[in-house]
C-alpha cells in the first residue's frame, strides 16, 4: 500500500503546517503539499500528505476521512498515480 494520501474538501484557509499537525498523531508525516492556483496563490481545496509507512497511512485513513477540519469534512484517501498526458495535446498528426 502507498503512503501517499489524497486529502480533499479543506477549508481555503487550512495550511500546510495545520496539516502536518493533524497528520502527525497517527504516524510520522514526511510531507505535506497544499495544491494552489498558479495564478492567484490561493488553495484549490486539496492537498497530498506523504507518511512514513502504509500502516500510518491506514490509520490516518480511518481516523480522518470524514472529520471536520475549519467546518469541512475532510476526504482522505490513498493517492492515484497521476495519469500519463498526451503530449500532443490531443491533436492527432498524421
């Protein structure tokens, strides 16, 4: 199992060391990164917490999915692997 762990639904205001203090009282937490617009700075509302073993992130998966964090309820879950681009941009050349 990866330790790598999706966490959706969080609060605009939620940051990165928040995070990690939630994370850390169920294994140790290697790292957390908070998805932002590029634009404007501002969270997209997800982020991805790493944890030091699958164990951790099992029991970071059973205590936090579903509970409230800055009035959301948080989804957590492993992480998918990103799926691979098209890199001609779905044009086809022939």
């Amino acid at each position: 199992m990866n330790s790598k762990l999706y966490v959706g639904n969080l609060a605009w205001a939620v940051e990165e060391k928040e995070l990690e203090t939630v994370f850390s009282n169920y294994g140790q937490v290697l790292s957390v990164k908070i998805i932002k617009d590029r634009d404007t700075g501002r969270s997209k509302g997800f982020s991805f917490v790493e944890m030091e073993d699958a164990d951790a992130a099992n029991a970071a998966i059973q205590g936090l999915d579903g509970k409230d964090l800055g009035g959301r309820n948080l989804k957590v879950n492993i992480a998918q692997d990103r799926p691979k681009r098209d890199r001609n941009f779905g044009q086809r050349w022939r």
